[in-house]
C-alpha cells in the first residue's frame, strides 16, 4: 500500500478501485475447489469457503470438463507431445497435433483453412487488429464482445455500430458506407439470443462486404447457420468464422476459420501470432478429441436442449420474466446493480452461484442475472435452480425492473 501513496501511478489505482467499489463495479478473484477425481453422475458444482454450490454460471454447456475420455486425452496428449509447445508457431512451436486440429476444424465447417489462437479475445483481437486499418469501414452489431471492439478500435477503422441483431439498421449503415465487413456473433454471450445470420449474410453479398462471425457460444451447441439454412456449410454464408474451445468443447483455446488466403496473410502479418508461444499441442489434441467426442454423442446436445426447456417452463409457471433466450444462456434482467448483486448473494446462501452481471458487460439498467445451464445439470438441480430465485424474488423488494434497454 505505501507504494501506491504519493506516486501519480499509485494515486490514480487507488481513486479507480475506491470509484469502483461505490458503484459496485469492483471485481474480485474467488478461488473456487472442486472434487479431486473426475464425476460424470453429478451435477455442476464446486466448494467455496466451506460451502457447496450448484454451478449456473459456468459455459461448459454439454458438460465435457469432466469427462473421464476426456481428462484421459489431455493425459495422452501430454505423454506424446509434452506439456508446452516450446515456442511461437513460426519457430517449432507449430506440430502436428496442432495441424490435425485445424484440419478437422476445416473439415466440420467446410472452410479451407484456420489458425489456432490460445484464446477467444486473442483471436478477435488479433484477426481485427491485423486485417483492418483506417481505410476500412467495419460494421459491428451493438452487443459484440469486448474483444472484438478493442481489436477495431486499435485498428484505425472507421468502425460503426448498428442496433442489435437488426437487419434494417445495419442495411441502413451499408447503403451510406463503403463498408469492408460486418461483424457479429453466433448466439450473443450476455443476451443469449441469436443473431440473423441468412439475412446479414444476403445483405453483405449485396455489398460487397465480408461477413465475420465470432461463434464462440454457438460452435458445439447451436449451429446458427444450419438453423436457419438447412445442410448448408458455414463457409457458404460466412467469410470469417472465429471459434472457441472453452465452452462447448469444455477446454482451451480458440481458432480462426477463412480461406487459405486470409490464414496465409494473418500467419505472415498478426504480431500476437508470429509472437507468441503457440497453444500446447497437448491442449490441440485435447480440443481435437472434444470435438470428435461431441460429434460422437448428440444426445448430449439433445440433453441440453431438455434442460433449457425444463427450465424456461418452470420459470414460466413461476412467473420469473426471462428474457426469452432458447439457448443455454438465460438472462434475467434485475436492472439495478445492487439490487442483481443482493439477489445473486441471497441464492448463494440458498447453495446456488449464477453469474451477477454488471455495467460495463452490459448497458447501465441491465443489470443481470446470467444463468447458464449445461446437459449435465439434473432435472433436480434445474427445479432448485428455479425454487430458489422464485424464493428470493419474493423476499427482495426490488423495484420496478427497467425495461430493456435500447440497443
């Protein structure tokens, strides 16, 4: 503490954390323990001071964290290729293991080639930063991630944002501007909703324009392509498609998916790529068995889906006013931040940890509760789940909760 007094450095963390803390904006770490051994035949859960909860917040959707195939192919993954890459992908970092990873990932999305990244917000960040400048002009739907804004913005691009998932707003922006991409997500991380992927798509080819889909929290789990276009490839309605392993995959890692052109300029020009120590090929190897295991067992999707519509029903007939996701991803909007932080302590008492989100992840008035739900929560988690926000709903007087807000 005596180093932060005095110093302009010092002065200003303290102002920042203290500004933070009033507004119950400050961030904490929560070092969570889990079982020692891998347990498929339980529900999500960890232990935090003493205490055991049932995990709602977490985006390992089908459950792969845990499965004992899986553990076994990070185990095998390190006995072959150790437990480190052992420099960039340019030097020897680059193997095999990383290689069929990419070939695979080409395979099921039908693009000709993709770069593997260690995570989601570096691939975003990267693929932006190093694909435009400012002689572009980059269209970005109202609610995409975080990384995907910082990447634009140190870009240079002319970058412009048009109102969620809202075809006319962003039609209005490409018939004004030269416009050399749109940008959106799959299914949006904080809404849970999914985005009009057929008709951007039309109205980027109409201009001319690459369409980039970030798909971290739909690869695995909703393929928002095939929804909205029966049997057709991602690669026929996408220019981009950037992915993610830590969620549905329930590992690390992220890769980008285009032509063999766009990899071989990104290979050749983005410094977080040429710089960096290459994702271990053990991790590859482990993304790659995720991948083939998902592929293997659709009624682990089938399970999830069974969930999400066990617990919009219950919530339904409780009254609780979801925001009317079909997804994994199931916000309730509290609006005011102390009030989603009070409802968020009070299910934790009750043994329950869903995530309380706050500005700046989302608008000021959107404060939230962001339930997630995977295939390998039980029907009897799900239903305590529900009693228990109904319970604390009733028992916390908020007040009137704001309307959405405009995007």
């Amino acid at each position: 503490m005596s180093l932060l007094l005095g110093s302009k450095l010092g002065e200003k963390i303290l102002a920042r954390q203290q500004a933070l803390a009033e507004q119950g904006l400050l961030r904490q770490r929560k070092a969570l323990a889990t079982d020692a051994c891998v347990k498929t035949d339980t529900d999500p859960q960890f232990h935090f001071e003493g205490q055991t909860y049932l995990n709602f917040s977490s985006n390992d959707y089908l459950g792969l964290t845990r499965a004992p195939e899986l553990v076994e192919a990070l185990h095998c993954g390190a006995k072959q290729y150790g437990v480190g890459s052992g420099a960039s992908p340019l030097v020897t970092g680059y193997s095999e293991a990383h290689l069929a990873l990419e070939t695979k990932l080409c395979q099921i999305t039908g693009f000709e080639a993709a770069l593997l990244f260690s995570s989601g917000f570096s691939a975003n960040t990267t693929l932006c930063k190093t694909l435009f400048d400012k002689q572009d002009v980059v269209l970005a739907d109202k609610l995409v991630h975080a990384s995907i804004i910082d990447g634009l913005r140190d870009s240079g691009a002319d970058f412009k944002r048009f109102l969620h998932n809202s075809t006319e707003s962003a039609a209005r922006l490409l018939a004004k501007n030269t416009v050399s991409a749109l940008i959106t997500e799959s299914v949006f991380s904080m809404d849970g909703d999914i985005a009009p992927i057929l008709a951007l798509s039309a109205l980027c080819r109409a201009h001319n324009a690459w369409l980039i889909v970030d798909d971290a929290h739909g690869f695995g789990v909703v393929d928002a392509v095939s929804a909205q276009v029966e049997s057709t490839p991602a690669s026929n309605l996408i220019d981009i498609q950037i992915v993610t392993f830590g969620k549905a995959l329930g590992c690390q890692g992220a890769a980008i998916l285009g032509s063999r052109q766009l990899v071989e300029f990104l290979v050749s020009n983005a410094r977080e790529y040429i710089y960096s120590t290459a994702l271990s090929p053990a991790n590859a190897a482990l993304a790659l068995a995720a991948v083939e295991y998902s592929e293997a067992h659709p009624e682990l999707r089938q399970k999830l889906q069974s969930n999400i519509s066990l617990f919009k029903q219950l919530c339904f007939d409780a009254a609780i006013p979801l925001l009317g996701s079909d997804t994994a991803i199931q916000p309730l909007i509290i609006g005011d931040t102390a009030h989603t932080l009070l409802v968020a302590e009070k299910l934790k008492a009750l043994g329950i940890w869903v995530g309380a989100i706050r500005p700046p992840t989302v608008p000021i008035g959107s404060a939230r509760l962001r339930i997630t739900l995977s295939a390998s929560h039980s029907e009897a988690a799900i239903r305590r789940c529900v009693n228990g926000i109904a319970q604390v709903l009733a028992e916390v007087a908020l007040p009137r909760m704001s309307e959405r807000p405009e995007r």
